[in-house]
C-alpha cells in the first residue's frame, strides 16, 4: 500500500476507535457530536487540505464552499468556519468580515499557509509566518496544555506522537505571547525550522482563534520507534484500555494498520471532534443565555 492508502485505512480505522472510546467515556459528548447539523460547520475548500475528509469519517454534516462564495454569505457567530490551506483566494473584504464574525462570538480554526493569508492580515498583533518552510518531514510533538478541553483523549499515558508536516509547511511565530497559547510544540521542528508552535489558540473579542501548522488531512505517519511499529490492535487494547471483546469488533478496520498510522490518525479525528462538541456546548450556553435575557425583557 502507499502512504496514502496506508493513512485512509488509519482514518477509517481511527474513526471507529473515537466512536467507541467516545460512546464508553463521553456519551454526552458523542451525542452533542452526533446532533451537529450541516449549516453548523462552514468549510472553505482548499487547494491542499482537506479537513472535510475527517469530518466525512466520523459523519458530521458541513457545508462546502469555495473562497469566492464567502462574499455573499453571512456568518452567524453560532457557527464554525473552517479555512483549509491555503486560504489565499479570500479577498481583503472577506477577511473583515471574519475578522467581526470572530469579535461576535465566531469560530476559526485554520490550517498551515492560512496562517500567512488569513491570521496574519486579519491579527498581525498576534501572529505571524517565519519565513522558514519545512520539508517534507515529520517531527516528535509534546502537549504543552494536557487539561485543555480541546485535547481530551489525546497524547495519554506513554504516547510519543510524531507530527507529520507537509512540504513548505509555515513554522508559526507568536508575536503577542500573553495572549496565544500553545496547546502542543515540537521541540524538534524548533531546531530545525525555528518555532516550536504546531497547535495554537487565542480568543478575540467574544471568538476563538485555532490554527495549526501542516494540513489537517495527514497523509503519512513515520515509525520511528518499535512503538509505533506495534499493531493498531495493541494500540487500543494496551494505551485505550479497550477489552478483547472491544478490540476484536474492530478486527477488520485494524488490519495491516500500525499503532504509529492508528495514532496519528485518531489524534486529528478526535481532535476535531473535541473541537466541535466545544463548539456546539458554548453556542447551547449562549442560546440559553439569550433566551433566558428575552424572558426577563418580556416580564
């Protein structure tokens, strides 16, 4: 198989493991998942990553757009906008517009060259590209924030994960350090490319700002060590804790999958999903809210 096929088979495995893992530990949370309707998640389509990929996976709806047709929508701070790299076609008016959409309550989460043709012009105070695109590489990442509520279920116990960056991935530098926070590093892309960052976040006026280097949509995995050279199946049996009976269900979507390919694959499915049930419980707080200010008013 190629590293392609190789890592779709790792997707389609990593779904069903976060599906499981989810409906034991975080019912509540699943179903949130599972409630998402399709005007909740904006995604604009990109060159290079595609993040709708993950999102067919674990089968949570979105609407597809092109940069252009961002124009002539609105956008509801309810929802969540997803710019794929490289987000290059957005036009200065656009990016205003998510730029207020954000300040509204809004949320952004973008990807790799985004960070120079979206972040970059909508918060120059904040964020900035390098200048020094990666290789084709792959590097050891750490979790810097393990309590953040955007990383549950991710990097526990032993994991030694291995980020893959795409070919002239944009290392991130962060000019306002009180306000973005680094939610997983990698000490070796620093040494290699001069920033550690590979996951960040801020908040902007009522909004929340997600970005990471590379694409979402990973397309290789490194084995680098004689633990990710295990089986996918000792992966959820010895690190997830999951019961022959549990692992043995999966069988078929395990086979031929390394525990390496298996990590970083579940990584960014259950990532994004922890992304949008986040999402999902602080819009139902500011619905509540909204209707509980519209019952006093009426009184």
């Amino acid at each position: 198989m190629t590293d392609y096929e190789k890592m779709k088979k790792a997707y389609q495995a990593s779904s069903k493991i976060m599906e499981k893992r989810m409906e034991k530990e975080r019912p509540k949370d699943l179903e949130l998942l599972k409630k998402v309707k399709e005007s909740s998640i904006i995604i604009v389509a990109g060159s290079y990553d595609k993040i709708e990929l993950v999102l067919d996976l674990i089968t949570v709806p979105y609407v597809l757009i092109h940069a252009y047709e961002l124009d002539k929508i609105e956008l509801n701070p309810d929802q969540m906008l997803i710019v794929n790299c490289p987000g290059s076609d957005i036009s200065s008016q656009t990016l205003t517009k998510i730029k207020t959409y954000v300040e509204n309550g809004g949320f952004l989460f973008t990807t790799d060259w985004a960070l120079l043709h979206v972040l970059e012009k909508i918060f120059p105070e904040y964020v900035k590209y390098n200048q020094r695109p990666t290789a084709d590489d792959c590097v050891r990442v750490e979790v810097v924030s393990k309590d953040n509520k955007f990383l549950k279920g991710l990097f526990e116990g032993d994991s030694d994960p291995i980020w893959w960056l795409e070919s002239s991935s944009y290392p991130i530098t962060i000019l306002d350090k009180k306000k973005v926070k680094i939610l997983v590093r990698s000490k070796e892309m620093e040494n290699k490319y001069g920033e550690a960052p590979i996951v960040i976040l801020f908040y902007y006026g009522e909004g929340i700002v997600l970005h990471m280097t590379s694409h979402y949509y990973l397309q290789r995995a490194e084995l680098r060590t004689k633990r990710h050279q295990k089986s996918a199946k000792d992966y959820v049996m010895s690190e997830m804790a999951f019961s022959p009976k549990e692992a043995e269900d999966l069988e078929a979507d395990l086979k031929d999958v390394t525990l390496g390919e298996a990590e970083s694959a579940y990584s960014t499915t259950q990532f994004i999903s922890n992304v949008i049930v986040e999402q999902q419980k602080k819009v139902k707080i500011r619905k509540k809210k909204k209707k509980e200010q519209k019952d006093k008013d009426s009184k």
